[in-house]
C-alpha cells in the first residue's frame, strides 16, 4: 500500500473505536458518569472538611489514609476481583463509593471522615485491579491500546467536566437553602448530589455480560504459582512503574505550591494552569494509540518519557513563569502518553489467572510513591527549597526510562519478552 493509499489517522480510529465491544462500551458509560461525579467530589471536599473546621493537617491525615489503604489492600482485592469476578467487582467498588460519600455527608465527623477514607480506598483499590484484566478480556489486539487510552482519556474529560461544573454546585445549594456558599450545609447538599450521580454509575455494571469463573480460575494459589515461576519477568515489568511512581509522588501533589511559591501566582492563575494541564494531558492520551500502532509500545514509552525529561528541567528550573507553565503541559503530555499502553503490554505478557494479581502489584507499585514520597519532598521543600526535589525527580525519571529501554527493547530483552507466556 502506498502512502496515498494508507488509510488517514481518523478513519483508523473510528474503525477501532467501531471494534470495542458492548461491555467496553458500557464501561465507558459508567466512566462518563463517575468520571464527572468524582471531578467535583475532588473539587469540593476539601473546602467540605474545611467548613466543618477540620484543618489541613486531618485533611493531609484522610487522604494519607485512602493511599495507604489502597496500597495495604491492592493484593488482597486482587484475589477478591478475581472470585467474584469482574462484574461484581466493578458494583461492589461503586456501591462502596457512592456509600462512603453519602455517610460522610450525612454524618460529618473526623473519626466518620477517616472510616470512610478507607473504605473508599479499599473500593477503589478494588475497581482498579479489576479494570485492566476487564480491558483485556474484552478487546482484541487491533483496539486494546486504544480501548486502553480512551478509558482514562474519556475519565479526564469527564473529571474536568465535573470540575467547571462543580465550582458552581455550592452556589445553586446555597441560594435554595438560603445559607453561604461556603457553608458546610451548601457543600454537603453538593457532595449528596455527587453520592447519588455516582451510584447512577453503577447502572450500566447491570448490563455486562461477563463469564462465570470456573473453580480452577478462583483458586487462591495459581497466580501465586505463575508469580513464583515468573517473578523474574514480573520483576522487570514492575519495578519501572515503582520508580516513576516514587519521583511523581515528590512533586506532582506539591505542583500548586511550587507555582505559588516559586513564581508568586494567584490561585486563579495556578488553577488555570492545572486545568490546562489536564486538557495537555487528555490531547496525549487521545493521539497516544495511532502513535504505538506506528511504532510499537514500548517504544512509545520510552521515547516519549525520555521526551518529557528536558521539559522537567525546564518546568523546575526556568526563572520565567510562562516557559515553566509551558513545560509542565509539554510533560504531561508526554510523561502520560505511555501510561495505559504500558498497561496492556503488561496485560498481553501475563497469564489469564494472574491478570488480577499483577493488577494489584501495578496498583502497589503506583501507590507506594504517592503514599510515601509526599513527606519526603515535604521535608526537603521547607529545609532546601524545591530544587533538590526537582534533582531527585528527574534521576529517578530517568531510571525509569532506562530500565524500560534495557528490560525490553534491547535485542535480548525483547526475545525474552517475547518468550513470556501470554494467551
């Protein structure tokens, strides 16, 4: 075929899109739906646990508590994803979300906010190790990465959406009731209505058809056979995430103190480049796929992270305001690219009875960072400055790139690689 002949990139993508079966289709349903409800629940309940005099520090405490909780119990609800299977899976996480927002409105305390923060996070840890196997059971070769992709690009779309709308709900709450819009009476009437938009989410779950496993597929000790057989393999696909994971959690919580503090911006100014951000971030989910079908995955990976590096130093070093802002949307886009279709290639090299464990060890490795890291840079931040913890990011960035280049893109590492086994 010629290039004249070659199909455009937007005929390609429909075509994959068209590919995507029902079940991924109504998983996109319920992601437009949570998606939404959970980018103004993010929103709004901090300024929640503020009206209710909670300070900073307990609500530092909560969310310390959900990361940790979803770190503690990513392997154990692996387990669970798989025996009682994905469908349930997915329903018994959003009925625990949706629950545990409802309580905290209807019952605001400290002690009920932190039971709550961990239920959450068991829910959600839960939802994520179900998600990937689900993507992979459900898509075929042609349009996993683009099935891959769009799931968190639509979910982003989505959470964006719900935060343009959600600066305004406590206004609305507050003129019906009569009260401030920053009252905890106007907040909780928001957060009630993202309770209950959430478990309309779980509507769509109904409708999936989903295979019943056989006895052999819940055993309790095959994954951890296949893990104690392949743990070398598994190794190498892990250990690049942990890395990454360790240098986000540095900065990446801290990105509207540094613009604060190193640039001297308003918040207004802060929240638009981090609402434009996000929209860097959604472009580069949405091209990502054409892109690996081009060049391969991990290709993608690397070069794109590898990519995003010199936009690191800029965003970290660069005395003008304008040139970090530009930077920081330059390396979200690239650094994210990579990150779903990382995903399915380590779903494509992984047994269908072990799916759910190495979701969770995914799970893990990504929690770890964000669970510990922030109090590292913390530390370093009031004692020298962001400058250090720019200097630990970009050393272990670069790690990680050189570990997925060395792992599986060498002549060796990809014969092996490729002997993996996989369905």
């Amino acid at each position: 075929m010629t290039t004249q002949e070659r199909p455009s990139v937007v005929k390609v993508y429909l075509a994959r899109i068209r590919l995507f079966s029902p079940n991924a289709r109504l998983l996109f349903a319920s992601t437009i739906i949570t998606g939404g409800a959970f980018g103004v629940y993010r929103l709004l309940f901090n300024f929640y646990a503020l009206s209710l005099n909670l300070d900073e520090s307990i609500i530092g405490h909560i969310i310390t508590i959900n990361s940790m909780t979803a770190l503690l119990v990513a392997l154990p609800m692996g387990y669970l994803a798989d025996y009682i299977g994905r469908k349930r899976s997915f329903i018994l996480g959003g009925a625990a979300t949706s629950l545990g927002i409802a309580v905290m409105v209807i019952w605001p305390s400290q002690l009920v906010f932190y039971a709550m923060s961990v239920l959450m996070g068991a829910a959600q840890s839960l939802m994520g190790v179900t998600m990937a196997p689900f993507m992979i059971e459900n898509s075929g070769e042609e349009e996993r990465t683009y099935l891959f992709s769009l799931s968190q690009g639509i979910q982003m779309t989505a959470s964006c959406v719900g935060n343009s709308i959600g600066g305004y709900l406590p206004m609305w709450i507050g003129q019906l009731r009569g009260v401030e819009a920053t009252s905890s009476v106007a907040y909780a009437g928001a957060l009630g209505i993202i309770a209950a938009i959430s478990a309309l989410g779980l509507i769509p779950f109904f409708a999936m058809q989903t295979p019943r496993l056989e006895t052999a597929e819940r055993s309790l000790f095959a994954p951890l056979g296949y893990a104690a057989k392949n743990w070398k393999s598994f190794s190498k696909l892990i250990l690049p995430m942990l890395i990454t994971s360790i240098g986000a959690g540095l900065f990446m919580p801290f990105l509207n103190v540094f613009f604060r503090n190193q640039h001297s911006q308003p918040d207004p100014v802060i929240g638009n480049v981090l609402a434009w951000g996000a929209l860097a971030m959604g472009i580069g989910l949405l091209i990502a796929p054409p892109i690996a079908d081009r060049i391969g995955k991990i290709q993608l990976v690397v070069i794109t992270q590898g990519l995003s590096i010199p936009f690191l130093i800029l965003l970290g070093y660069s005395p003008w305001f304008w040139v970090s802002a530009f930077a920081h949307y330059v390396r979200l886009a690239l650094m994210n690219m990579g990150g779903p279709i990382y995903n399915a290639f380590v779903m494509e090299h992984v047994e269908p009875e072990a799916r759910a464990m190495v979701a969770s060890l995914t799970s893990m490795a990504w929690n770890f960072g964000w669970a510990f890291s922030p109090s590292i840079s913390g530390w370093l931040q009031v004692t020298y400055g962001f400058g250090p913890v720019f200097s630990g990011v970009i050393i272990l960035y670069t790690i990680s790139v050189f570990m997925y280049w060395r792992f599986f893109l060498k002549p060796k590492a990809t014969q092996a690689i490729s002997a993996m086994p996989a369905d």
